[in-house]
C-alpha cells in the first residue's frame, strides 16, 4: 500500500478566492485562524509592528480622493498569498520568501502551499523582509496560554516559540488529517480510489468560520471548481500585482525581466475605487 500512495503524484493547485463585496468585517476569519493555530489572545494589540496574527483584518477606505457622501469603506482579510513566483528566473518557480530562507524553514510543495516550519527558524527574517504583502508576522512574545484556553489548543500544529516567523498555511495541517483518514478507510474498505493523494479535500478554518460565505478555498488547478471559477471572473483582482492589467505580449515580456510573486488568492469586487485602491492607483 505504501509503494501505491508514493507512486502518486500531486495534482491539486490549493488557493483561495475572498469575495470583499460580502465581508463585513466581522473578524470571524481572524479569530478563527488565530485559535486555529494555537496563538495565545495577546492583552494589547495597539502595538501594529509586533501584532502577531495570521490573518489580519484591514479596513480601507476611499476617504484620500473622496468626499463626503461618496466616502466608502470595505474590508480586506490579508494573509500569507502563498505566491508561485515566475517561469524563468526562478527554476523551478517558487516564492520570494523560499528563496531567502537561508535554513530552509519555508518551502513551497507540489500542491502550491508555501509552508513554514516554526522549530527550524532562526528568526532573522530575511523572508519577512522578502515578502511582498508584509503577511509574514516576527513572533515578539513567548506563548501564554490562560484559563480554558489551554483546552482548545490544536494537537495538529506546533506551538510556534518567541524568536521565530509565523504565517498562514493554508491549514495544510487539516489536508495531513484527512488524507490520513482516507488511507485508514482505503486499508479497510480495500478502496484504492482512496489512495490516491489527490482524493481528499478540505476547508480552512476561516472558511468554515466566515458567516457570509466571502471566503472560498480549493483547488485553482480544477477548471470546473468553485475557486477556480471565481479566480478568472472579471471581478477577480490579485493584491497589488499590477501585471494582470497588462496585455499577454507585454507581461510576458515583463516576467523575463522580474521574478512577480504569481498569488494564489484572489479578491473580488466590483467597487471600481477598490480594485484601484488594490493596485496603488489613484481613484479616479
């Protein structure tokens, strides 16, 4: 059975699709990803540089070329974009962050997901430095966990320790579990469909957690999936990756000469001072 599971190549490409016409702003997502990977509440958030959290809330506004009536708020939810990096400066392709690590405690797997190993950091944050959307978090505190919080931590993910890089994952440590499962039923059924490395799916925590339905997670590389679809409508916009707007011949020309981060999740409005908000241009 273990020669069959090896033989097995990953197909699936995971990324996530975040519709902000439907967030509200809840902070639902946050917490839910926060409790998910055993961060500790912390007493004061004030502190903006050493905030430790996976995913972070982000209220934007219109408010610099607007005026009243017109002013217009929405929400952003931003974590780690797992990017893909280009074709041809990077071979294989992969994300700026993995190629500053300098002790390999972040990679980029066969299905897309750049992870990072919390007990393999040194914490000299040359990722952080790297990354292009800031979604890398400096771990500034040594975990404390009072009351009935300690119930709740997760067996699954590894307490990160003061000193080391965090960020999201796209809860891979969910995907683990439930290919697991799959193998343990495939021994017992004798189903070797279930084998299959690609067979099992899952959803993030802020998936499960967002109360309006905003958040989608899947497989990019699935033409007929709900994230996928929703990654090429006309309303998709990826963070502050301004080479979509741009013809094929052009960023073609452009990904020869620079190594863009490729994202894996894509926002979707159809507020137009939002997408332009979303790429650093000037509302018009």
């Amino acid at each position: 059975m273990e020669n069959k599971v090896n033989q097995i190549k990953m197909r699936r490409k995971w990324g996530m699709a975040i519709d902000l016409d439907k967030c509200i702003g809840c902070g639902k997502c946050s917490l839910a990803c926060n409790q998910e990977n055993n961060m500790p509440i912390f007493e004061d958030d004030s502190d903006v540089p050493k905030r430790v959290a996976f995913l972070e809330l982000m209220k934007v506004t219109n408010d610099r070329d607007a005026k009243f009536p017109d002013v217009k708020t929405a929400y952003l939810p931003k974590m780690c974009q797992h990017c893909q990096g280009g074709p041809y400066i990077e071979n294989p392709p992969t994300a700026p962050c993995v190629s500053a690590c300098p002790v390999v405690a972040t990679d980029m797997g066969d299905d897309g997901v750049v992870s990072q190993i919390w007990s393999r950091c040194i914490g000299c944050r040359y990722c952080q430095a790297a990354c292009p959307y800031e979604a890398r978090v400096f771990n500034w505190w040594k975990p404390r966990y009072e009351g009935n919080f300690k119930k709740s931590l997760s067996n699954d993910v590894s307490i990160a320790s003061r000193g080391t890089i965090v960020k999201c994952t796209f809860c891979s440590h969910r995907w683990k579990r439930a290919r697991d499962k799959a193998v343990s039923e495939a021994a017992a059924e004798g189903n070797d469909a279930k084998l299959d490395i690609n067979y099992p799916t899952y959803k993030t925590s802020c998936q499960e957690a967002c109360s309006t339905g905003a958040i989608v997670f899947g497989d990019l590389g699935d033409p007929d999936s709900e994230v996928s679809k929703l990654a090429n409508s006309d309303r998709a916009v990826r963070l502050v990756h301004s080479i979509d707007d741009e013809p094929e011949e052009i960023r073609e020309q452009w990904r020869r000469k620079k190594d863009f981060a490729n994202p894996r999740v894509y926002y979707l409005t159809s507020q137009k001072w939002l997408r332009d908000m979303m790429r650093f241009k000037k509302n018009s």
